[in-house]
C-alpha cells in the first residue's frame, strides 16, 4: 500500500456536479464582511461534536446546544462566552441574527430536522455523516441546500486526505481502465436488538424528549443514550451508516456516481434514473440491524462511463479473494475494478491507496494532481462560507452517497430485489421497501 499522511488537507476548487455554492444570505459571505469571522452555533457538542467544535474554533462560537447537561461541560468549559441551550429550534429561533453557520453532530435520527431548520434560516451547515437516517431526508437536506444556496460540508473527513485525493485522481484519469466491477467491504457488524422492559430513572441532567428529537416516543433506557444509538433503527443507521459515508467516498468518487442524481443538463433529460438493487441480511428484526448484509446495484452508464456492478459487504462478509489480484484479503476494502488493473483501499476512510497488481504500477507516475489541496475538511468549509471556494463533500455529494448507503440498509432488510429511481427518490417495484424511505415524525417535528 501506499502510505499517505492523513491530514485533513486538500481542496477549495470547483469539483462537485450541481452543488449550489453560490454563497450569499449571511452576513459573513457580503462585500467587505467576507474576511470575518464567523458565528457558529453548534447543536450536539460531546463525542463527535467536541472534535467537530474544536476544528471550527477559529472561528466565533457564539451558541451550544446540547440535551445532555453533563456530557456537554466539557464545551461549555471551553467556549463560556457562548449561549447554552438544549432546544436547537428554540436557538435558532432566539440567534437568528447572529448566527451564520450551524455545526450539526446529532445522533442520525436528529440531523436533518435540525440541519434543513438551519438551512432554511440561510444558515451555513456542515453535518456530521451518515447526512441523515433516512433515503428521503438526504433529498431534502440536499434540495434545501441548493435552494438556500448555502456552504455545506458532510463529515466524512477522508474526502480531505491526500490518499483519497490521489486515488480519485488515477480514476477519473482511466488509469486502470474502464471500471465494470467494484467491491466496498466493511469489517464492524450488528445484530438483532431486543428493546429492555424495565424503565429506569432518566439521568436529571438528560433532555430525554428532546433526544428523542422526531423519534417515536419510548421510554430512556441507558442501552440507548449516549453513544450506543447507533445499533437501534429507531436512531442510528447501524454499521452501514456508521461507516458507509467513509469507506464508499473512493468508490461514489471514483465512478462519478453523482451523475446518476444530476445527468448532463447538455444531453436530454431522461424521465427516469433507474438503480437495480438485491440485497441479504443475516437475522434482520425490527429494533435493529442485520449482523451481516451483502447487496448487489447495478448502476447505469454515467455520461461516457460504463454500467458498473457494485457489491457491498459488512459484518465479516467478503469478497472473492481473488479480486485482490494475489494480495492478502483485508478486514475494510473499497475496490474499483477496471480493464487494466485496480485502484484499492484497505484503509475504512480512504485516506491510502495502491494500484493493483503492484508489479505493472509500481513505477508509474501516474496524472497530473488536478484536485486542489487545501485547508482540511473543516477549514474547507469555513472558507466556502465566507465565499471562498467550494466544498467536496457538499450535501450534493454526501446527500446522494447518503442515498446510496441507506439504500444498502433497506435492501438487506426487505431480502428481495427492487428498483430505485435517482431523480423522484422513488422504489419502483416494491412497497415494502418504499415504507423504509422515510417515517412519520412525532408532533411538534418537522422537516
């Protein structure tokens, strides 16, 4: 493998088909303003959130926002001179004039109301991955993006890696060919989830409602508050979602699968985008997720790309060992397999690569670098939204990735084939696996 620093250090260039960054609607992105400092409210700030609030500190950070009083002290320590709430919509609606841009690191269940509430406010938003739990909030999240015309970033932070970079690179370049075949395996798992009878006392310092956020209502039990969400489907989005958004960037960037949602507007519009999609899942139930999942998309041709058949594994699933062309099979892989070769990442967040076999690309130079360097995933961001550049993982990247991920979740569940439409968003041919495009909100939630 080649071995690359992983450095959060890459890109304020034109790169994303249809990202609607033209900034504008904030006081930091006006005239003479652009060179300030920003006003940053960020809703979640414990676990991701504290590492998400420390690289955005340059800035000003002028709002907190967390249900969890305790697990929170540690940013309030931190920044004394910002505002502290437990109800982001309270905040938003309170800041209004003095917010610019919004950190969401929410559990899944909760990023994209808090996320579009922000955008429609014209607030700049970088959320943390997977964008959303479900395939329907990731379209919303992405339309109302482009419809504010807002500097989004999705936190999948290997997009600002050198190895991602170079990777992405070598196959838009076609060094190894037209690609026909790719793989995505990840090593965590899940299971089944049995929800807990008892009901003990909620912590006097947790928001438990407010957690809940648009979930159903059940009762605070500790199996699910804090930081072991993310096996239960009423909040998380299992493995998949956990790690998706990270291992599957060299794999939707390489082929350019941002095509499928935005075709060429020079070519005549197609009525339809259609996704093939079979899945299976190991022990699937209603609290949780499958222990391990495999399942199949065929893609249609992009532009002058040709059709692609992708194959996802998790939970100690693997491909065929061969596909490594005599390299040992790993434990995280992300393959793209052309005519001439392979481009492949063992690393879960892409930030190494190699070219496969090692033996015909060992001294090869490889293209130009054509994707800008830059400030790091979050200094990227930051410069989008005082109108200076754009961002690579903007929602209108993360929001079809996040499609394509959650896709993964609902196939290994409804264990039967079915279509998906890019452009309306829709399952074709398969009610069952429609209903998992979304849910209904409790009362008081909105998207």
């Amino acid at each position: 493998m080649k071995r690359h620093t992983t450095r959060r250090g890459f890109l304020a260039g034109n790169l994303a088909v249809g990202t609607g960054l033209l900034i504008c609607g904030s006081r930091s992105a006006l005239g003479s303003q652009a060179n300030d400092r920003l006003n940053i409210a960020c809703i979640g700030v414990a676990g991701m959130g504290w590492g998400d609030l420390g690289n955005v500190s340059s800035e000003n950070i002028v709002a907190l926002c967390d249900v969890h009083e305790s697990r929170a002290a540690k940013a309030y320590e931190a920044h004394p001179q910002a505002k502290r709430y437990r109800d982001f919509r309270r905040m938003l609606d309170e800041m209004d004039r003095q917010i610019d841009a919004v950190v969401v690191a929410t559990p899944d269940h909760t990023h994209a109301v808090a996320g579009v509430a922000a955008m429609n406010r014209g607030k700049h938003v970088y959320c943390e991955k997977p964008l959303t739990r479900t395939v329907h909030e990731a379209r919303v999240m992405r339309e109302t993006a482009a419809k504010r015309k807002v500097a989004t970033q999705m936190g999948n932070q290997g997009s600002a890696s050198e190895g991602l970079r170079r990777a992405v690179e070598f196959a838009w370049a076609g060094t190894v060919g037209p690609v026909r075949e790719a793989h995505l395996w990840m090593g965590n798992s899940d299971g089944p989830k049995v929800r807990p009878p008892e009901e003990p006392p909620t912590p006097p310092d947790l928001f438990w409602d407010l957690w809940l956020g648009p979930a159903p209502y059940r009762p605070y039990h500790p199996c699910y508050c804090p930081a072991v969400w993310r096996g239960w489907r009423a909040f998380g989005s299992g493995g998949m979602g956990d790690m998706g958004c990270h291992t599957a960037n060299l794999v939707f960037r390489g082929l350019r699968l941002e095509k499928l949602w935005f075709p060429d507007p020079n070519r005549p519009r197609p009525d339809r985008v259609v996704i093939r999609i079979d899945g299976e899942g190991s022990e699937v139930d209603e609290e949780g997720y499958p222990r391990w999942l495999i399942v199949r998309f065929d893609l249609p041709a992009r532009d002058e790309l040709p059709p692609v058949r992708l194959t996802l594994y998790s939970g100690g699933k693997l491909p065929p060992a061969d596909v490594l062309l005599g390299e040992p099979m790993t434990k995280w892989g992300a393959l793209l397999t052309g005519s001439q070769g392979s481009i492949f990442s063992d690393c879960p967040w892409n930030t190494r690569y190699a070219l496969l076999p090692k033996s015909k690309f060992s001294d090869d130079a490889g293209p130009d670098k054509t994707l800008p360097r830059g400030p790091g995933h979050h200094g990227e961001w930051i410069e989008a939204c005082k109108g200076r550049g754009e961002t690579f993982s903007s929602f209108a990247i993360g929001g079809p990735l996040t499609e394509l991920i959650q896709l993964a979740n609902i196939a290994a569940t409804v264990n039967r084939p079915f279509e998906y439409d890019t452009l309306s968003g829709e399952i074709l041919n398969q009610p069952e696996a429609s209903r998992l495009l979304h849910r209904e909100y409790r009362e008081g939630w909105i998207l």
